[in-house]
C-alpha cells in the first residue's frame, strides 16, 4: 500500500489562555485527509470542532478523553473536497490548550486508534496498525506540569512537533512517524521524562490501496495437432 505524504503541518500556541486557538495557515489539495489533534490542560477545559474555509471535522471516535485529573485529549479529521489554504480553528475554554494540524495527501483516512487520560507515568502508548506504510500521529499532554521538554522518542525516526511547558497548566509533547512498515503493533512515546498524569492520542494514517496495474497477461499459443 503506497504511503501517505504529510504535505503540510501546522499548530496554535500550547502556553497561553485563549478562548480561541488558531493554527497557522495550512494548505490542502482535494482529498487530502486533515487531522487535528487537540489537548487542554484539564479534564474540565474544552476544545471546539475545528473550522476552516471549506473543511467539515468530526470527532475520532472514541475521543475526547474523560478522566478527572487528566488533560483532556481530542482528534479530529476532514476530507478535503477541494483545495483551500487557512487557518484551522478551535474555540474553547479560556485555559491552557492547543491544537496540530496535519494534511495528508494520499490517504484512505484513520486506521488502528489509541486514547488514554489514565496513563499515569507510563509515556508509551501501544498501537495496533491495521494497513501496510503507514504514519502516525501522537499528542501527550501531562496534567502534573513537569518543568521537562527534553525526551527521548520511541520507536526513533520521528519527527517532534510539539515540546512544550506551560507553568502550573501542563507539559505538551507530541510527534508523527513515517513509514511504519508492516500492519503490527507497536509502543510509540518518549522516555527520560518524570511526568505522573499523562494522556495521549495515537492514531495510525492509513495510505492509499495500490491500484498500479500488474504485467500484461502473456498468452502462450502451440500450434495445431491433427
């Protein structure tokens, strides 16, 4: 299965208190997938659907998060039906908060699913990948707001978006992988960080099924026997 492409990423401020977070200005092409991830600093604090020009979002299933005590995670996607440019948008809570923004081209949308606001100080979460080549996308909020942005990512070959301290909020990290390969599951995370209330979305990027033609059919002919 070809893999996606991250044409572009984007992301509001994760250490202030606007109602509104307002990522830089992304652009898309039609049928590129967009994916949101959101995470505020408290279970209490909200996230909006996301608007931009042109997009419709909906929630991944199974998200936001709901635990007491946690950060609240969210996630997000649209399908492009033409191609735009702009910012994405989330009104919320006034409170500590953020959103990512990616755009895939070449991509059948979300696969395998992972969301927890009940990690504690475990900072991995375990993914299941359903389709071959594909991304991943992950955010982490710590609700215990450890003064630390230095971590150490597994599996490595990622690339780090977020890394962020917002004193007395919380501690935002989060990062996408390329090309994972072979459908299996794995740990995806950081370590060297001594956060105690962790929560995190993973979610696997699924490329696009492999409509390449094969090689023409041969066709073999004998002569006659009479």
């Amino acid at each position: 299965m070809p893999e996606p492409t991250l044409a572009d990423y984007q992301e509001s401020t994760f250490t202030d208190t606007a109602t509104n977070d307002v990522s830089g200005s992304a652009t898309w092409s039609a049928g590129d997938v967009i994916v949101v991830l959101g995470m505020t600093a408290d279970n209490a604090d909200t996230l909006g659907t996301p608007t931009a020009a042109g997009l419709t979002f909906a929630a991944v299933s199974g998200t936001p998060t709901n635990t007491n005590s946690a950060c609240k995670g969210y996630a997000w996607t649209a399908t492009a039906g033409s191609g735009g440019s702009g910012a994405v948008t989330s009104a919320g809570s006034a409170a500590s908060k953020g959103i990512s923004v990616f755009v895939f081209s070449g991509s059948n949308g979300i696969g395998g699913t992972a969301f927890s606001a009940s990690l504690g100080s475990t900072t991995t979460q375990s993914l299941t990948r359903t389709g071959t080549n594909s991304h991943v996308v992950q955010i982490w909020g710590d609700w215990n707001a450890v003064n630390d942005t230095t971590v150490t990512w597994t599996p490595s070959g990622q690339t780090q978006q977020v890394a962020d301290f917002h004193s007395g909020s919380a501690t935002y990290f989060g990062a996408s992988w390329g090309d994972q390969g072979a459908s299996g599951t794995t740990s995806y995370g950081f370590s060297g960080f001594a956060g105690g209330s962790m929560t995190a979305i993973t979610l696997e990027i699924l490329g696009t099924a492999d409509t390449t033609p094969g090689p023409p059919l041969r066709v073999i002919t004998s002569p006659l026997r009479w």
